[in-house]
C-alpha cells in the first residue's frame, strides 16, 4: 500500500492555520476555531497534523508541537469518528518518532500516545506497550527518553487498566523491567522508572507487590542521587509507602527516618516538599510515636525552620506591601463559597448543639493566595499533626527554641514563631497554659507590629488559643484582645482585615453571650467595616456578623443594636440582583440575624420573604426549562434555591407565629412540594428543615399538604443521605406533634425505615437522635400503632437518648415510650436495664413525666418480686444504682 502523502496546497493552509493560533489576537483566534470546525469534516486533516508535528522537521519546534496538540484535541473529542487508515497512521508515525532529537517534540508525541490509549485505545493497540518497552533498550538515549516519557504518561493515566485481567497483565513484564532502569546512567531515564513504578503503590498492583522487596532495595540504592528529580521521585515513593505497605519499610524505619530528615533540609524546594509529606503521613500511622521519639530532637528544628516564608513567597504576597485596602479585588481571588445546608441537631449535655459531625477545613489558611502547597504549610500542617500525637512531649524541643523565634528582630523569623505557635495550640494545649499569661499578651502586641504578614499570623494563633483566652476572667485578656482584634478588621492591609475577620469570628464562637456588654462597640466596628471593605473581604465580614448573631442569640434584639445593623444590611440587599452569588453569604447572615432578632426582625421580614420564595420560583423554573430543551437553556445554580430555603426557615424560627401571614399570601406550599422532590440532595435537606420550621410556626397552612407530603418525606428516609434523612426525620416527628390522632394513616409509611435506622450500625449520633425522638413522638400520638414494635427499637433508643439534654422534644419522646410500656409491658422487659439508664439521664423531668417513670419503674419491681429485682439491680453501675433510689426509691 502507498504511504499516505500531504498536498502541497492543502499543508500551506495547515501551516497558515498553526501560524495564526499563535497570535494574541480575539478576532483571529475566533477565526481559527471557525476554521478548525470546517478542517474537522475532512477525514485526511487529522493526517496533516501528525505529519507537520512527526516529519515536517522544517518548520520550528514550537509550532510542530502545537500541531500535535490540536490533533490531540481532535482525538479527544472524535476519535471514534477517525477512518481505521487515518487511526492507523497517526498509531505508526506516534511510535516512529518517539525518539525525536527534540526534547518539546517528543513530549508532544508521548502526550497524543496516552490520549488514543486512554481512549479504550490499549485494547484495541497490542503492539503498544510491548513496542515501547522494546524501545526502551534503544542505544539511542532520545528513543529510550520519549519511550519512557510515553510510558510514563500511559502509567499515570491508565494505571488500573493496566493492573487488570483486561490486557493479559502486562505489568507481570512491565514493572520488572522498569525495576532494571533504576540504575541507568541517564538521571532523565532514573526518574522516569521511579514515576512509572510509583503510579502502582497506591493501588496495590499485585506485580508490584511480587517485587516489593527489589523495589524498595532500588530505592534505597538511589539515596544518594545527586538530580533532584531523581530524589523527589524517591521520597515520593517512599511516603506512598509509607501507607501501604509499612510493614516492610519498618525494618529499616530508622535510616528511612534519617534519610527523610536530610530531604527535607534539600536545597530543592520540591524535593523538600516531597519529603517534608513523610511526617505528615507517618503521624497518621500508629507506629508514629515509637518510630519517632528518639528523633524529635532532630526533626522539629528542621519543621520549625520550613515554617518560614520563603523570600519568593513574600514577593508573591506582596509582603512589602502595607496599605492596599483602596485597591479592588481582581474577581479570580475570591474562592467560591460552599454554602453549608442546614441540618437539625439537638442539644448535648454539657456544651451547646454539636455541629453536624464536619471536619474543619484546612487550619493552615492563613496565606490562602499561596493556596498551592509550598513547604511552608506542609512543615506547618506537620507540626499540627505531631503535636496531636506527642501533646506535651513535644514542649521540651520546641520552647527553646520559641523564645528565640518570638522575639526576634527579624520580622521573618518572628512571623514563623507566631506560626508555630498556632500550629502546636491544638495538641500542646495542656503543656502551653503556663506559659499563655505572659505569651497571649505579647501576641496581642503583635497584632500592631509594622509588617502587615506579622499582624495576620498573629490574628489566627490568637483564633486558635480563643478558647483559653474565653475561661479567664474578661479584663485579663478577652477585652484587650477584643479590642485590639476590632482595630484589625479596620486595618488598612486586606490580608489582615481578612485574618481578624476570621479571628474575631472563631472568638465569637468562643465568648458566646461572654460578648454581650460590648455588642455596641463591636457593632460600631463591624458596620463601620461595611463601608470600608473590597469584594473579597465584604464576604468575609458577613460570617462575621452571622456567626454574632448565632452566638449572642436574642441579646441583639435590642433597638439600639438593629438601627446599628440593619439599615446597611438591607442597604446591600437592595443593591445585589437576583442572579449576583454574593447573596448566599448575606442570605446566610441574615438568616443568624433574623433567628437571633425574632420579633425584631419583623420591620424587615416582608421584602426579606417575598424574595427568597422568588429565588426558589425562578431556580425551579429555570430547572423544569433546562430538564426540557438542555441545548437552549443552562442548567440553574440551585444554591440560590438552597440558601433562599434555609433563609426562609430562619424567618419561620424567628418569627414563629408573625410567618402567618406572609405564608398564607405566598404560593411557598407549591414550591415546597416541588423542592422536596428535587434530585439535588442538598435541596431536598433545606427543604425539609424547612417543613419542619412552618410546621412549628403556623401549622394550618401545612395541615393541608400532608396526604401529599408525607409519602415524600417516608421515600427520604434513606440514609444514603444522612443530611436529607435526618431533616426529614425531624420533620416527620414535628408533624406528628401538630397532627395527634390524625397522624394514624401514614404511621405505616415512615415507621419500619425508621425502625431500621435506629438499629443500623455505624449511624452518626445526630440522626439516631432525632430518629429516636421521631419514634418517641409518633409512639405518643398513635401507640397502638406503635407499641408492638418495642422490642425491634427499645435499647438503641434508650442508648442514643441518655446523652441529650432536658428539652421539650426529649420530653414528648419519653412521653411517648411511657404510654407504650403501658400498651406493650412485655416489649421492654428483655432490655429494662436501658430504660432505667435513660430515665436517670433526665436532670428535673416535669412532675407528670417523673409520675409516670415512677409507675413503670414500680411495677416492674413488684411484678418481679422483691428478690428478682435485688438481683435485677445487681447489674447497675453504682451511680445509675444512687439516682434511681434518689429519684424513685427503688
């Protein structure tokens, strides 16, 4: 067969296109994607390209290379559009030229090879992998570089398909023969072996793990290399490792240990970056302690020290920078926010509701414009996690060498300090109060150091010992630091303002009502801020009034505090349009504000509703659109529905009863019934809290609805979506409170999931909680309906009960456990012990509820008999055994 060859005509129209890709122009490059699409319909277009990047060797690099890109685009989008002989070809020229002379050439090569074959193309490609390990053994060094730059990219892009029965398990060849390359003469080559291997640690690869031994003597080997590259790769793999297979590194734990202290004090940042991560992941291992002790003399003096900004860094950061808050914000600094959808907790004993069971973000945010990982916030973040593992034995290697670093003339290395600081404040806790008199002050002096990077880091580890700060008296350092903290916020440096906006919000978290005598000054400060902040940072001072608000609660609720805070609050409000996403922040603080004011909030609440129920109007129109003609219409963003509804459910909390009449001149039942049926989980759990809030607030414009909500909420109950059941749960047990007797019909809709729920293992606390109170509840309206499944629930729900405080949702579920022992004595008798511990938990029941926990707990002695219950009571812990005798006298 004739190989294939261009057209003169045709490659000089190939080569105008490439030439006029590459230049800045919008109008031309608009052209050249017009002009793409038309050289997309001939078949042979994708010929020219590989043969301008594979032999047109006239032309400069960098636009042969392009070349290959534009085909590997094409390749991504149509390749199964491609004629066999058009795959075919572009298939033989990539493996004939691997080995081109250039450098840039033969990267492109390798990048269009992984593309086809991660286009399901390693099946239907057999020669492949077979060809380019072949290659490998090339005299030629340019061959053996693109062949192994090809496999490279292959291993990273396909590394399971080549671990599977699919393709006959080449790695069975593949990974020994990589293994031979560690010691190649060429660093380029030794790097690429290690990379190739490396993609195989984590998942386990079986040929790996046959020559698990040969690879990690081969590692050991390259210790000493003297290219970078070579022993960034090698840390690499050594971390990976670390965490899956530690048994066999254990033997050689301490020279690991030692190599790995020597990296990460590598002249190259990367390297030292790799290795600094062995910390971070051995502190997750429960070898860590014994592995580590002896070494902690070496190792935190080399964190200590990354913790340092690096001079490229205070370049980026503009740390010279001192006053910048007249500038605007360029719109791509500002993150996007994640709006958190509210979930229904219960109040714990000792201490307030537990948030949902969240992991707290990275701590380390304070140079969130750094935000790729440097070596600074990896030794930081190791710092963090050692400190949780040897708490106060870590104190004696570290405060050394604090006091040189807080005190230090060097602003550089006295911002590390005040690092450090709040990296150890979570694990050192215990060890640091000794020293926190003297050392809070001196931090408080920094928050007015003349560098603007000094100010911030010391506003986060002041955030980080709040809670110390909070259990003193309040003019010892809570209303200096307050102080200081509210000049922070109107600092003229954004970074600063930022940090002290997320300082005084974790402070605010801390004090609680501890805040109240100084709501007006913080008010002043705050509202003053309003009128001062850029973009980014406006966002930022909406948590912070939010976050005021959940923690003073009903204390803002004073005219004085609402002139102070509303009129610029709903000023913003007016001015943002429907479609602008910084409503989500202020939707959110409003709805703090508006739970916390209550009646106070009233003279707002009418625009306040009637655009929420808006938000979710146009959100669900904009969706049913989009379900029918995707191509005309974009899909809606749904948080503005989310953030509307969880709004809406603040209004109803706050506003109880006065959310009358905006419901009953509102279509919010409609939309409601549609949003609960939303495929967006998160949708679906704001609108449930919200039923449940109406429910509370004015029932008869619900009570309509039920026949049609309820099988909604029962199909909910799945905990798949731990956040949706959970809401739905709590609603269902809100309604059953409102409906009594009615609530008969649909008790067989909800009660066998519910049952189910409460005996799964592994189910967070929240949602056996409020399941627990839901079957309470419905117990107490129908127990007839309920009573005979006592046995299925009576011991988790006794167990997942004790631990909630007094309140009135404990106190109807208990009602309703009560009046089915009644109706179903013997369904309790198998687990009686539970329900003596819950019935101990209640502080002060109300004296009918103490009534009936007295008759259940007599009645089962006497139907035992006196001796029996000797027995039975035997088997209580001695503190369970005093509170039934204090409280019942049995």
């Amino acid at each position: 067969m004739m190989e294939w060859q261009p057209d003169e005509q045709g490659l000089q129209q190939v080569l105008q296109l490439l030439k006029d890709s590459q230049s800045p122009d919008t109008a031309t490059q608009r052209a050249v994607q017009e002009k793409l699409e038309q050289l997309n319909q001939f078949p042979d277009f994708n010929n020219y390209l590989i043969f301008v990047l594979t032999s047109l060797k006239s032309e400069d690099e960098p636009t042969r290379s392009l070349s290959g890109l534009i085909l590997k685009n094409n390749v991504k989008a149509h390749y199964q559009n491609f004629p066999p002989n058009v795959a075919d070809f572009i298939k033989r020229e990539c493996l004939n030229n691997i080995g081109d002379p250039s450098p840039l050439i033969r990267a492109t090569i390798g990048i269009l090879i992984t593309t086809i074959a991660s286009k399901g193309e390693l099946q239907t490609w057999p020669e492949l992998l077979p060809q380019l390990c072949n290659l490998l053994n090339s005299e030629d060094y340019n061959t053996c570089e693109g062949s192994f730059g090809a496999l490279q990219k292959i291993c990273e892009d396909s590394s399971e398909l080549l671990d599977s029965d699919a393709l006959n398990r080449p790695l069975n060849i593949m990974i020994p023969k990589f293994l031979q390359f560690f010691k190649h003469c060429s660093p380029k080559i030794r790097s690429h072996a290690i990379a190739c291997v490396n993609q195989f640690i984590i998942g386990r690869a079986q040929a790996l793990m046959d020559n698990i031994d040969t690879f990690i003597e081969s590692l050991f080997a390259l210790a000493g290399d003297e290219d970078s590259e070579v022993r960034k790769n090698v840390c690499r793999a050594l971390v990976m490792l670390l965490e899956v297979r530690i048994d066999r590194l254990i033997p050689h734990m301490h020279s690991i240990i030692q190599y790995m202290l020597q990296r990460t004090q590598d002249p190259d940042e990367n390297v030292a970056l790799e290795a600094c991560e062995f910390w971070l992941t051995l502190a997750e291992q429960p070898i860590c302690k014994e592995a580590l002790s002896g070494h902690l003399v070496q190792l935190i003096p080399i964190l200590v020290n990354g913790m340092k900004y690096s001079e490229i860094d205070i370049i980026l950061l503009k740390g010279d920078v001192e006053e910048d808050e007249t500038i605007p914000d360029s719109e791509q600094d500002i993150k996007p926010r994640f709006h958190k959808s509210r979930t229904v907790t219960l109040q714990h004993e000792g201490g307030e509701g537990e948030e949902g069971e969240d992991i707290d973000e990275d701590e380390d945010d304070d140079d969130d414009t750094l935000s790729d990982w440097n070596l600074r916030k990896c030794s930081a973040a190791a710092l963090d996690v050692l400190a949780n593992v040897f708490r106060e034995e870590l104190l004696p290697h570290l405060l050394p060498l604090l006091k040189g670093l807080l005190f230090h003339p060097d602003w550089v290395i006295k911002e590390s300090g005040i690092l450090v600081l709040g990296a150890i404040a979570e694990g050192c806790m215990q060890g640091m109060v000794p020293y926190l008199p003297e050392l809070i002050p001196h931090l408080i002096q920094c928050l007015c150091d003349k560098k603007a990077l000094v100010r911030s880091i010391a506003c986060w580890t002041l955030s980080r010992y709040a809670h110390w700060v909070v259990s003193q008296p309040p003019d010892a350092h809570l209303k200096p630091l307050m102080t200081e903290l509210l000049k922070r916020i109107l600092d003229g440096n954004k970074r600063v303002q930022e940090a002290a906006c997320s300082a005084f919000a974790t402070l605010e978290e801390e004090a609680c009502t501890e805040l109240v005598p100084y709501l007006s000054f913080i008010l002043d400060t705050l509202v003053f801020a309003f009128g001062k902040y850029q973009h980014k940072n406006l966002l930022i001072l909406y948590d912070a009034i939010g976050t005021l608000a959940d923690s003073v609660g009903h204390h803002l609720n004073q005219p004085e505090y609402i002139q102070k805070l509303m009129p610029p609050l709903i000023a913003k409000w007016n001015e943002l349009k429907d479609e602008d996403k910084d409503l989500f922040p202020l939707l959110e603080c409003l709805s703090s504000v508006a739970t916390a004011l209550q009646s106070g909030f009233l003279p707002y609440c009418e625009p306040v509703y009637q655009r929420c129920v808006t938000l979710v109007q146009k959100t669900l129109a904009q969706a049913m659109m989009y379900s029918q003609q995707p191509d005309q219409y974009e899909a809606p963003d749904k948080d503005f529905m989310i953030v509307a509804l969880d709004l809406l459910s603040g209004l109803a909390e706050g506003l109880g009863g006065h959310v009358d009449t905006l419901v009953a001149r509102s279509n919010i039942m409609t939309l409601l019934f549609q949003c609960m049926q939303d495929t967006m989980p998160e949708v679906r759990q704001s609108s449930f809290a919200l039923l449940g809030d109406l429910t509370k607030a004015c029932f008869p414009h619900v009570k309509p609805c039920i026949a049609e909500f309820m099988p909604i909420l029962g199909t909910n109950l799945n905990p798949e979506f731990i956040s949706v059941c959970n809401n739905a749960t709590w609603a269902i047990g809100e309604i059953c409170m409102q409906m009594g007797v009615e609530m008969q019909p649909y008790i067989a809709m909800v009660l066998n999931q519910l049952v189910e729920i409460i005996n799964r293992p592994n189910t967070p606390k929240t949602l056996l909680e409020n399941t627990a109170i839901t079957i309470g509840r419905l117990g107490y309206v129908c127990p007839q309906e309920v009573a005979p499944m006592l046995p299925q629930f009576i011991r988790p729900w006794c167990t997942s009960l004790r631990n909630i405080r007094d309140n009135e949702e404990k106190d109807s579920a208990f009602r309703g456990i009560c009046i089915m022992i009644g109706v179903n004595p013997g369904g309790v008798v198998q687990d009686f012990i539970f329900f003596c511990d819950a019935v101990a938990s209640w502080v002060n029941p109300k004296d009918d509820l103490r009534d009936m926990f007295y008759k259940i707990l007599h009645g089962f002695k006497e139907q035992v008999g006196e001796e029996n219950w000797q027995q039975f009571s035997e088997q209580f812990p001695p503190l369970l055994k005093e509170r039934l005798a204090a409280c019942y006298g049995v």
